[in-house]
C-alpha cells in the first residue's frame, strides 16, 4: 500500500540480508511517513544486497516478502595500471590499456580519454564523436587536429589517461 491509497500509513519497515542470504533484518522502522529514502553504508564492494518493504496502515502489515529488490554493491572502478601509446604518425596516436587490476563490484560500462592541451596544462576529456566505440575496447586510435580533438595539437607532446566507468561512476 502507498502513500497514495485510501487508508493512511501508518509505518514503513525496511528489510534486507545485509549481503547474506537468508538473513532478514530490520534495516528501518519509521512512523516518519514522509520518509521515503533509505542510505545502506558499509557495503561490500561484489555482494549482491536484498531488500523488501513492509507497510503498515489501519488493517495492519503488508505481507512479507513484499517487494523485494536485489542489487550488487559496487564502487566506481579503480585507476590503471598501465596506459601506452601503441602507434604514432604525424596525424594520429593510437593508445592502449587493461581493464584496472582491482575489481570493484560492477563491470565496466566504458571509457574516457584523457589529455592536456600539450604545454603541460590540465587534463580534460576528448570530445569524442565516437565514443560509443570505447565501450568495450581497451585500445583507440584518433586522429590529432580534428574537429572532435581539437584541444590537441600536431607537433606538440601530449600527456593521455584513460577514466574507467561503472553504474555507479
């Protein structure tokens, strides 16, 4: 039952497993009517936490299992052990990388480039009008002075890193 049926509620009773199957525990227990969010901490990064809500109004509590949500806690991927170029000309750069050593829960969803302006400036990200092609892959090539890497410049030494991301960054 919501906040938007006929009979008011009353309480809301959040459970879950704590990441071990099996284990119902009282996560919240609220009277707080409004409060319709809940911030689990000290998760385990690769654990697949569960969760299901009871609801209590005038005619008592929902049944359980209610709704029962599952996710993987996971944190943003961590850094690369190794990023090289693979391939130079005049024109181009060719980069490559491995996935980071150190598995943080979540698969990686993509990737971003990286590089300075060739003076030593700050990094910032390629505009790249293909990035849909760094998906999957641990390698790309693109071609220096054009219009999607406008910020790099023919001539001048350039600094790159690669940013992995997940669902949750």
């Amino acid at each position: 039952m919501s906040p938007t049926d006929s009979l008011p509620v009353l309480r809301y009773i959040l459970h879950g497993d704590r990441g071990i199957p099996g284990n119902d525990e009282v996560l919240y227990n609220s009277s707080a009517v409004n409060v319709f969010t809940y911030t689990h901490i000290g998760l385990t990064p690769g654990t697949l936490y569960s969760y299901w809500l009871q609801v209590e109004n005038f005619n008592g509590l929902s049944s359980q299992p209610g709704s029962l949500v599952e996710r993987l806690a996971c944190a943003p991927p961590n850094y690369f052990s190794s990023l090289e170029v693979v391939g130079q000309s005049s024109t181009t750069v060719s980069l490559e990388w491995a996935e980071p050593l150190i598995s943080t829960g979540c698969p990686i969803t993509g990737y971003s480039v990286l590089a300075d302006d060739g003076n030593r400036g700050t990094l910032a990200a390629i505009d790249l009008t293909d990035s849909a092609a760094l998906l999957s892959a641990t390698t790309y090539t693109f071609i220096v002075g054009s219009e999607a890497t406008h910020s790099l410049v023919v001539g001048l030494e350039h600094r790159f890193a690669i940013i992995a991301y997940s669902s949750v960054g």
